[in-house]
C-alpha cells in the first residue's frame, strides 16, 4: 500500500514508526514529504528507511492513501498541494483537529474517500487511542485499511464526526491531563523528601500498574479505587482532601473546555 503523509512532525512519525514496526506499512512504498526543512526528511529517511523529498509528483503518483499531516492553520496549502491527484479512487486521511470533512471536500471535490481521524502522541509507542470519522465515499474495504493502519499504532475505533470534539477532549488532548497529574504527583514526591529519581521511578510504576489494572478490570474505576481506600487510611485522606478542592468537578471541567475549544476550533474549518 502506497502511503503519502503530507507533513513530517511528530504525528506523522509516530504512525510511520508504528506502522513500520506492524507491517501495515512498508518502508519502500511510505512517503514522506514537508514544506521547508529538508534536514527533517533526511532523517526520518535514515531512521526509517523511507521515501522523503519535494517530488510531489513521485510521491503522489498512483497514492493508496495520502494522510494529512500539516498543522490545521496548513491545511489549505496542503489540499491544494494535493488536489490535482485527487480520483475517484483516492482515500485522504487526515490528523488535523477540529478540520471539517465538508472543508476538506470542499477543497479538493466531493469526489473520493475522506477520512478525519483523531490519534494521539502515544502512537510514538504503539499505545495511540484513535478515532475515525468517514465520509459517505469511503467503502468498506478503505475503511478496514484505515482501521489497520491505526491499529498498527494502538486502538481504532469509528465514531459519527459529530463525536470528534469530544473525542479530542478526552483521548486527543487527554495524554496531557496524565502528565498534569504526574508533575504534581512527583513535585509533591520530593517535596516529602524522596529524591527525584525515586519518586519519578514510582510514579511510573504507579501509573503503568493503574493503567493495567484499569484495563483488565473492564474500566471499573470506583470499585479499583474503593479497594484500595482502607476506612481511616491514607487514601481516605487523600481523596477527602482532593473532594474539598473540588478536584473531579475540576477535571470535568476542563475535559468539557477542551470539547468546547475544539469545537470553536473548528468553526473556522466548516463549510
Ligand atoms: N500533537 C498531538 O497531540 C496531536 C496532533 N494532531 C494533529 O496532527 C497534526 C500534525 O501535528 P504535529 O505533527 O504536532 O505538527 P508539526 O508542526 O510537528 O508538523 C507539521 C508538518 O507539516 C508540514 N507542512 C505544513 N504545511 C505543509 C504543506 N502545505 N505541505 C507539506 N508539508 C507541510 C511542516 O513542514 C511540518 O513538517 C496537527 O494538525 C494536529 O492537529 C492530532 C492528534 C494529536
Ligand atoms: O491541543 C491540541 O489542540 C491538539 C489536539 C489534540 C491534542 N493536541
């Protein structure tokens, strides 16, 4: 399968390495070009093995896939930049947050597959929870190649697009809210006197450990956290403090700020 990705930052790494390592790309036939810094396609040519350069024309030539992979403010060079090698057949397959598939299809015809996607940076490691959106175009054969190839870097799944704001308020942007937590778990670590390593090694390990047992126990968060909630013990004490400061209200709050900003994003990519 002949994949072009349309921008070389680190979304468009993180699935090319992910997918490398799957298979669901191979090296010979995954292009990738940029707009300016040729230094950054010579090394993702060397670190992946992969065709890179400005021959437009080569690298769209007879595309299985093109992936959209600009920043949005780009994303009217980069439609353009492709629109000529549009057909009937072609499947555009974009990252951008909050780009509207009418504007897409605005731009370069209302004529082949689109697909909006939303991964996230964790598909640097394999672990990207990704959403897709698909226009009336894509056929069931495209859409199972766009289920592969997010697969390669993690989980897939396909939601109306009309989900897509929150989408990107939850697993987009939600990779971040993660760390916000882990900086003031490790920032009051050491302020207890661990050393940094100490605390950073676990807080890792805490992480990664609740991230599993979420996961085998089927999402069950209240009963994980309750079993670990001793009546009188430390836990209590934790989560009595963090209910005083309104904690949870805080995170939903911010979670339903991300959809609303995204969707106001947005607003300026509809058509
Ligand atoms: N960073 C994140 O957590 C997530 C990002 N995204 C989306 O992924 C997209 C890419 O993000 P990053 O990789 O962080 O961006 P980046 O800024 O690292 O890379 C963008 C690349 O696009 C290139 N470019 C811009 N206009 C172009 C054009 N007309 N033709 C060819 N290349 C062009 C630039 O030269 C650069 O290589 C964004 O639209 C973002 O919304 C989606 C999900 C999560
Ligand atoms: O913050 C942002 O706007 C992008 C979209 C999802 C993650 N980062």
């Amino acid at each position: 399968m002949k994949v072009v990705f349309i921008g070389a930052g680190s979304m468009a790494e993180a699935i090319i390495a992910g997918a490398l390592k799957s298979g669901a790309l191979q090296a010979e036939s995954t292009y990738v070009t940029n707009r300016a810094n040729s230094a950054r396609l010579t090394e993702l040519t060397i670190q992946y093995g992969i065709q890179a350069g400005y021959d437009v024309e080569t690298a769209l030539k007879d595309a299985d896939a093109i992936v959209l992979a600009m920043k949005p403010k780009d994303v009217l060079s980069g439609l353009e930049a492709i629109r000529s090698y549009i057909n009937e057949g072609s499947v555009v397959i974009s990252l951008l947050a909050g780009v509207g598939i009418d504007f897409m299809e605005q731009a370069i015809g209302d004529r082949c597959a689109v697909i909006r996607s939303m991964p996230n940076t964790s598909a640097a490691v394999g672990k990207s929870a990704t959403a897709i959106a698909l226009n009336k175009h894509v056929t069931a054969e495209q859409h199972q190649a766009a289920i592969d190839l997010f697969s390669a870097i993690g989980l897939a799944i396909t939601v109306e697009e009309s989900k897509m704001d929150a989408v990107t308020a939850i697993s987009g942007s939600g990779p971040a809210y993660i760390y916000y937590v882990a900086e003031a778990m490790q920032a009051a670590g050491e302020e207890l006197g661990l050393d940094h390593d100490t605390a950073k090694s676990l807080l890792i390990q805490t992480l990664l450990g609740a991230a599993d047992m979420l996961s085998e126990s089927n999402g069950q968060a209240v009963a994980l956290r309750k079993a670990i909630t001793s009546a009188g013990g430390t836990t209590e004490a934790a989560i009595r403090t963090f209910d005083e400061h309104h904690v949870k209200e805080s995170i939903a709050a911010g979670v339903k700020e991300a959809a609303a900003q995204s969707k106001q994003l947005g607003e300026a990519y509809k058509r």
